[in-house]
C-alpha cells in the first residue's frame, strides 16, 4: 500500500477583485498624439524628380511626389 496522501495541495489562488494601479504616464513625451488634420489635400497628379547623387554610391534616383523612391539596376554586359 502507497504511503503518499491522496491529497493535491491547492496552489490556486483568484485575481478578480484585484485592483492594479498603473501609472498612465508616456513614455516619451515627444510622441505624443497630435489631433488628425481637419482639412484632407485632393489627389494631385504625381511628379517624379531625379535627383543625382541620391543612392549610398552616388547613383541615380528617381523620386516621386508621393512619397516613393526609385534606383535603377544597374547591369553589366554579362555573356550567358
């Protein structure tokens, strides 16, 4: 016959009713929300600009006016 209890120890224990106070401080003060335009810009037509020298070893650059940037591939002749 075992020796050992039949009996778990309860380790449970309940968190419904407990209040947890947390600061509600930012964490960086610069970023903080700022309130949403009022005002939203019509769709213009997109202009592109190429600006040389633009890419880390002075490449061609193609930038457009929303935002988005362009570099070309360049490719050698290679023979296949």
């Amino acid at each position: 016959m075992d020796s050992r209890s039949e009996e778990v120890e309860d380790r449970t224990f309940n968190v419904t009713n407990r209040e947890i106070n947390q600061p509600n401080v930012p964490l960086d003060v610069s970023l903080r929300e700022r309130s949403l335009d009022t005002v939203i810009p019509e769709d213009g037509p997109v202009t592109y600009e190429v600006v040389t020298g633009g890419t880390k070893r002075g490449g061609k650059k193609l930038i457009s006016s929303d935002g988005h940037s362009y570099t070309a591939k360049v490719c050698k002749n290679k023979q296949l």
